[in-house]
C-alpha cells in the first residue's frame, strides 16, 4: 500500500471526555452507547422497542420544530426525519443495544437513540458513521433537548399505545364473560364460601359478577390515560426550560399531539414530570387491580374445572394441548395458569415501579430506567395474557349441568330457604340430618311432618333462593318473633 494512506481498518475512533474507544467502524451508535454497554452488562435485554420508537418519534418531532424555525439548517433536520422514518419503519433495531437495567436515570438509552440517528443522517448525508462534524448527535440530534423532559415525555407515549389496545381487550374479555352470564342464566348451581357450600346460585350469576369486575378495571384503566397525556418536553434539564424557547415547546406539544392522536397536552409546571413519578404508579396500581382480578377469576375456572372426576368438575375448559409427559389422557387448565402467572409477574413488576418511584430525590429520578421496563412489560404481557385467556379459555368454557345438579342435591344447602320458616335451630337440625343420611334436606322436613310437600317445593324452589327476599314471603311482610 503507497505510504501515507491509512491502513485499513474495522473500527473507527471516537472521543469524549473520557477519553477515546474504539467502535465498530459500520456501527450507528457511538462512543456513549459503547460505554453503557460495557457499564451495564445486566440482564441482556434491550431497552422496550416501544421505548425505543417513543424516543425516536420525540426526535422526528423536534428536528421538524427546530428545522421550521431556523435552529437548524434543512439539510440537517431532512436528514434526522429521515433517519428517524427508517427506525420507525422496524430498520436498525439491532442498534439499540443498551441493557434494560441502568443506571444515569435514563440517559444511555436517550444517548443510544441520539447517536443512532445521528449516523444514519450522516450516511444519507454522504459520510460516514462517526464524521459529527457533519452532523452531531447532540448539538443537532439533541437540539433544545435533554434526557429529562425527554424520556418521561416518550414513556407517557408510548404507555398510552399500550394502554389502549390493552382498553379494548379487556373490553373483549367483559363481553365474553357476560355472553356466559346469558348462556347459564337458568342453571342451578352450588354456591360456595370458604370452600364450602354455600347457598345455590344460578352459573350465570357468577359470570356476571366476573364482568363486573372486569368492567370496572376496564373503566379504570381507560381514564388512566388523562393522566399520561400531560407532557413535560420543553422543560430539559430540570423543567426550567433552559435552552428550549417557549414557541419550541409548544410547538412540540401540537406536533406530537397530531403524531399520535392522543390529545398530549404542555405540562403547565414541568419541573412536576420530570422529578415525581406518581402518575406511572398510579397506572401501575390499576394494572395491579386489573392483575388480581385476572388472577382471581382464573384461579376461580381452574377449582371449578378441577377432576373432571376428582374435583369439582363443573367446568369443562377447552384442551389446548396434552398435558403429561408421564399420564396419557390427562389435560392441564394451562391457559388459566397463564393468566394466573402472569398476573403475578404484573403485581410483582408493580412493586418495583412502587419503590422506584419513591426513590426518586430532588429534581430527578434515576431509576425511571426500571419504571418504563417495568411498566412497558406490564402493559404488554397484561394485554397478550387477557387476549389469550377470553379467546382459549372463556370462550369455549362449559358447565357441566349434571355435574352441577349432582354437587348441589347432595348438598344440604337448602336447609338455609327454611330459617325463615321453621327458624335457625330446626333448619340446623335437618341439615345435619341431612348431611349424615345422605338426603335432601326437603324429604327430611317432609319425614319430620314439618311442612306440606307444595309449601317446600315453594320455598325452595331455584328461583326462589337465587334471587333477592325471603323464600315463601311476600315482598313486604315478616313472620316470625318481632
């Protein structure tokens, strides 16, 4: 090779206050990016995609604002839309390679995306990765901006595109429920309490006080987005706002509101979002509550469905795949154990937001990092786990009416439709009875000469004791002691 020229080489050489690294000479990210990973070589996953694109999409925005009004050059801000276009498109997603845990209250992760669209302008540019001369991943990339207004501002996007879909699901998981609630209405069924039988019930009427729940977290969950649409970008550093013009933030406000659709409004204070974390654990807490609400109803369909000779057995839940490596025939209610599991990683996730965002001093919070994976994952695995559950599981649930006339004749649950009648002591008397032969509590009372046969099938007829009043009176009157 004729002396003088460079040798050839595959990494290039980049600088900051540090000191120099060497980086992969086609990589897109620099010499910060370089730095996180070797300094959080944690649990080897990526920051959330939906992070990831959240940023990007704050970055597309502010070259946009800063190139319309003169802070940059059109060339430049051309270059980062277009770079910012193809992230948004799924390219380079490769790039972003900092660990999920660290440290720096987010700013490796905003470094990443800065550094990445930074070299991908300067390729379309015509130079190449490195040369930020060119182009530069802070003073043009990073234009009136900070890791601080930033990142809360594409957290609060970017939790709100999960939120949604995550709206309609469990809206999809109330109908399916409440289509069970119609299905069963007339079906009697063994109510119990403690485990233990409890008074007769309608199958439909279980169903419906799932949906009910469901609604609620439904409701919930859907209002919990006004709180994430107040943005605090524009603030920088510590929500002061220096280096960032008033018509800069507001400018950005209305861009990304029109961006998303979501109705994203200025923080009138933004030194709040940036420093107090409060808001992501509200969200949170209503994941929570949505959580064990999953939890308690897919735990409900795995008692009832338990056997199918052995255990309750009043459910039949759809089989979905074999269920031993070691007992043929046997199937496992796998899907409900999904939703059950995965409720338990939210509560968990929920914990951590909890404790991370009380950990927040002064001015900022450095472990917004764990807040976003925490409650990104939340959101995600929530929305799959509930999707899951209505379509594989409620859908095609069956209740076993034999099973459940079974299980409640030999119950001696409606010795309760006589306390009225015959009062506490005597109804107590022929439920013993009952239980130690092995007979219905009415042909006791019957033997017992206690009441006519009409008058106790009146009492304890089903749609007498599943329904609100006391069986064999009235709406109105009261007999027995005053």
């Amino acid at each position: 090779m004729t002396e003088g020229f460079p040798l050839p080489t595959n990494t290039r050489t980049e600088r900051d206050a540090l000191g120099e690294m060497e980086i992969p000479a086609d990589a897109f990210y620099g010499i910060h990016t370089a730095r996180a990973m070797n300094n959080f070589a944690v649990s080897g996953r990526p920051v959330n995609k939906n992070l990831i694109h959240a940023l990007v999409l704050v970055k597309k925005v502010a070259a946009q604002v800063n190139g319309e009004q003169k802070r940059l050059p059109a060339q430049r801000a051309s270059a980062i839309v277009n770079a910012c276009d193809e992230i948004l498109a799924g390219r380079h997603q490769h790039m972003f390679t900092v660990d999920a845990m660290q440290g720096g209250a987010g700013t490796s992760t905003h470094m990443n995306v800065n550094e990445v669209i930074a070299n991908l302008a300067i390729v379309q540019l015509g130079g190449r990765p490195g040369q930020y001369e060119i182009l530069h991943p802070l003073d043009d990339v990073n234009c009136c901006q900070s890791t601080n207004d930033v990142y809360p501002t594409a957290l609060r996007i970017a939790a709100i595109r999960l939120l949604r879909p995550l709206c309609d699901t469990m809206s999809s998981l109330q109908d399916a429920l409440q289509h069970k609630e119609t299905e069963y209405a007339d079906l009697l069924k063994l109510g119990r309490t403690q485990l233990m039988d409890a008074l007769p019930m309608m199958a439909g009427q279980g169903f419906g006080a799932y949906a009910k729940a469901i609604a609620r977290d439904r409701w919930r969950l859907y209002k919990a987005e006004e709180r994430l649409r107040e943005i605090p970008i524009g603030g920088t550093a510590i929500g002061t706002g220096m280096n960032a013009p008033h018509a800069y933030s507001y400018r950005m406000v209305e861009k990304l509101a029109d961006e998303t659709g979501f109705g994203l409004s200025r923080s009138d204070h933004p030194m709040d979002p940036i420093q107090n974390m409060d808001v992501f654990v509200e969200v949170s807490g209503l994941l929570k509550s949505a959580a064990v609400n999953l939890y308690k109803i897919s735990g409900d369909f795995r008692l009832l469905a338990s056997g199918p000779f052995g255990g309750f057995g009043e459910y039949t839940l759809p089989p979905v795949q074999a269920g031993s490596s070691i007992m043929p025939g046997k199937v496992n209610p796998v899907i409900a154990e999904m939703a059950g599991l995965t409720a338990m990683r939210v509560i968990a996730e929920d914990a951590a937001i909890t404790m991370a965002a009380a950990s927040g001093q002064l001015e900022l919070n450095a472990f917004l990092p764990l807040i976003a994976e925490s409650l990104l994952e939340s959101l995600h695995i929530l929305n799959s786990a509930v999707r899951l559950f209505e379509e594989r599981c409620v859908r095609g649930l069956i209740v076993r009416e034999e099973r459940c006339t079974t299980n409640l004749r030999n119950s001696a649950v409606m010795a309760s439709a006589l306390v009225a009648e015959l009062g506490y002591d005597e109804a107590a008397s022929i439920a013993s009875a009952a239980i130690a032969q092995g007979r219905a509590p009415e042909d006791i009372v019957e033997d017992r000469g206690l009441l006519t046969r009409s008058r106790i099938d009146q009492l304890c007829h089903p749609y007498t004791v599943t329904k609100p009043g006391i069986p064999g009176q009235e709406e109105g009157t009261h007999h027995g002691n005053e």
